[in-house]
C-alpha cells in the first residue's frame, strides 16, 4: 500500500474483533498501527495485487468502522 497500511494486520484484528469477540484487544492493536486505513487513496493497487480478488477497499471501510 502507497499509503503504508497494513492491510494484513487490519484484517487480523479486524478477525479477532468479529470472530472471537476481543473488541478491546483488536481496537488497541489497530489503533497502535499508527496509519489508519480511513487514510486509503481508493487507488485501487492492493486489489489489483490481490491474489484472492478481495474487495479490499470495502473491507478496509467495513474494519475502520468497527475498529476505529
């Protein structure tokens, strides 16, 4: 990501905040990433890169809602 988030890591959290219910756990460790993903340009660049063809950006969105 151009922009330096970490995708991966915003999705582990994002993980443990919806399948095991550790809401605080996964919002201090988001919050400790220091880039948000609300920052995201929308270029589209880790979908293209996906090997999964994720919609990513949606799920960005979807895990700052939650998380942020």
């Amino acid at each position: 990501c151009q922009q330096g988030i970490d995708i991966p890591s915003v999705f582990l959290f994002d993980g443990y905040y919806t399948r095991y219910g550790l809401e605080d756990w996964a919002k201090e460790r988001y919050q400790a990433l220091g880039v948000n993903p609300s920052e995201c340009l929308e270029c589209g660049e880790c979908e293209e890169r996906c090997p999964y063809n994720l919609p990513i950006r949606e799920m960005l969105k979807d895990a700052a809602e939650r998380l942020g």
